[in-house]
C-alpha cells in the first residue's frame, strides 16, 4: 500500500473523546461552547476530564477553541468507527484540542476526496474471521477506526498547502530526482506514485486513472480469496496489491471496488431504498440490543425493531469489529434519532456479501496474470 499511495497517516488521537467526538453537532458544539467558558479546573471536573497530560491538557484545549472562533464550520464529519460517522471539532492544532491531529495528511481528507484506512495487525481481527481490515472514507479518521487502533489512511488526492507553495524551488527540475504529478485544475493531485502509473500505462496500453486505481485496491482488499490466500502475511504486515495484465479484468475489479465503496460511503443509489426496514410502535429508546435470528430482526428494545437483517449481515465484521451490533451498543441509553440511517448500513453490509461472491471468481483471475 505505502509503494502504492505514498502519503499516508495514522489516525487522529483526540487525548479526551468524551469530549471532543459528538453524535450530533449541535450537541457537540454546545458542550465544547460551555466548556471553553468555563474556569478550568471546574471544566475538569464537570466533563471528568482527569490529570493533564504532556499531549493534552485541559487550559490548552480550552485555548484552542477560543483561539479558532469558536466556529461551527470547524464542526466535520469523523470516520469514527466502521460505517460509524460522528463530528468533532477540528482545528488541526497539536496538543490543542486534540493532542494528535496529524493534520499535515488529514488536511486533505477536510476538502473533496477519498481515501482507505487499511490496517496492519491483522491478529486483531481473531482466528475466527478472515482479515478485514480495510474501509473507504471522505473523511478525517480516528486512530482507533479499527480494533486496537493504528491504521493508516491513504488519501486520494493532495492539495497545497501554503508550505507547498513556499517550496517551489529547482530540486523538481533536478534529474536526481523522480518528477511529482502536477496539480490540476481543480487544485490536486493524485497520491499515487508515478512507477504505479507507468507500470499500468504500459501493461495496459493506456493510463488508468487514479479512482479506477483505489476502487481496484478496494476490491482485491474485500476479496476473501485474497483473505484467506494471504492469511498469514496480512497478520503481521500491510496488504500488497497484486495487479493484473488483464485490462479488462483490471477494470471489472475497478467498477466492483467501486460498487463497494460507494455501499461503505452511503451513497449508493440502491440504499435509497433499503432492504431493511424499521418497524414496531413505542420508544426509540435503545435500550438493550438483540437478534432474533430465526426472525431476522434486531430488537433496540421491546417493542421496537430493525426487520430484514440476515445471520450474516448481523456477524459481519470490519476493523475487527461487528459493525451493526457495535453501532447500537454505542449508542446504549440514546434515542435512536437515525433509524434511516442504520437501515443503509444494514442493506449496504447486505450488498458487500453479495459483491464479495462475485469477487471469488475475478481474484482467482488475478492471480492467474500478475503484473512482475
């Protein structure tokens, strides 16, 4: 991955999440509001905030919001667990706010873009289930995105910042040195190093473009061939990508990557309409999660329910966690305000399966022409 998409971070480290990452954002915004406006050591108190830290300390992050406005633009989507987005508010600011923003990459993850977050201690995920490490995102993501924490999110594209602008200087023109892709009109450009561009453009006879590159990546990394193939290695190491000669193949990988990460992003034209619905009459209180296996239901409570979720999208797992039962116990003694909202999740994890058989055959195909 890292030979692939050269400019890669860990996940953020916020140092205090109770206070920094929010379900909605106008609660988020009202409880770091009164919490910057508070004298500090009652504002430690009252959000049981704890000692200061060297990364992180209470009078700093207080500092940080008042410093940056306060504003609610500075309010963003957050990758916070598998299919889970919250908000935060997020200035960028080390051992402000966040003891750790790692802002140098994430700034790109603030404007139109898209990147994976893929995992390296595939150990984590147990001997019981393949490898899953792996998620798309168009968001800022949390170093504990996965189980045990510590992947790295590999962003599309990058964008100047105003250092870039500064470094203008003739190293470029420099033969010692490989050539970076040129920004393009839109003001980006792709993090993709250029040997995997050439590599392509000369095994296929034409250049691919950079999407068509990450939704291929996505596709073998959600293959469980693959999985299962390179079982051993992904314990213990990063995923490599093996590219096939096929163009043809090459791009029927790309358009099912495709389907994928437009299911894990919500946007997918099918979850519209989703296959599971919300049902039952009563509270929305979630109260105490179950699955009703031989009804495919997931019960919030006694008299509320999510119908239509099968075995095997409720026991499906990413980032070694089980998404749609991690996503209620999460929000345990809340209301479920976004029953919609989990009926995607429900339906999208539904259609992984199914494009995860289609994938069994095509990797075998892979496998068959590699790309030295």
């Amino acid at each position: 991955m890292n030979d692939i998409f050269p400019e890669n971070t860990v996940g953020f480290v916020t140092g205090r999440d109770s206070l920094t990452i929010g379900f909605e954002p106008l609660e988020l915004w009202n409880r770091l509001y009164q919490f910057s406006r508070m004298d500090t050591e009652l504002a430690r108190q009252a959000f049981e905030l704890g000692k200061d830290s060297r990364d992180w300390k209470v009078v700093n992050a207080q500092n940080d919001i008042k410093t940056s406005g306060p504003q609610k633009g500075l309010i963003k989507n957050v990758a916070y667990r598998p299919l889970d987005y919250r908000f935060t508010y997020y200035t960028g600011n080390s051992r402000g706010l966040y003891s750790s923003p790692q802002n140098a990459i994430m700034q790109h993850m603030l404007k139109e873009n898209i990147g994976l977050a893929v995992g390296r201690q595939g150990q984590v995920v147990g001997d019981e289930h393949l490898w899953n490490l792996a998620i798309i995102t168009n968001n800022i993501v949390d170093f504990n995105l996965f189980y045990r924490g510590g992947e790295l999110l590999f962003p599309l594209y990058l964008y100047p910042s105003a250092d870039d602008k500064k470094k203008k200087t003739g190293l470029q023109s420099m033969i010692l040195f490989e050539p970076e892709p040129e920004y393009d009109t839109a003001g980006k450009k792709p993090n993709i190093a250029l040997k995997i561009f050439g590599m392509l453009e000369i095994a296929y006879k034409r250049k691919p473009t950079p999407e068509q590159i990450l939704y291929y990546c996505y596709a073998v990394l959600y293959s469980n061939t693959y999985r299962e193939k390179y079982a051993e290695f992904l314990k213990i190491d990063f995923p490599r990508i093996p590219f096939t000669s096929d163009y043809k193949l090459f791009l029927q990988l790309a358009e099912l990557g495709e389907g994928l990460a437009q299911l894990h992003l919500l946007k997918a034209k099918t979850l519209n309409k989703p296959i599971v619905k919300y049902k039952g009459n009563g509270e929305d209180l979630i109260e105490k999660p179950r699955y009703d296996e031989d009804n495919t239901r997931v019960f919030i409570n006694d008299k509320k329910h999510f119908d239509g979720i099968t075995p095997e999208a409720w026991n499906y797992h990413i980032g070694g966690y089980q998404v749609l039962e991690k996503y209620l116990k999460d929000r345990k003694g809340r209301q479920m305000t976004d029953p919609a909202t989990y009926c995607k999740i429900a339906s999208a994890i539904a259609a992984t399966i199914e494009i995860q058989k289609k994938l069994v055959r095509l990797f075998e195909k892979v496998e068959e022409n590699i790309i030295d």
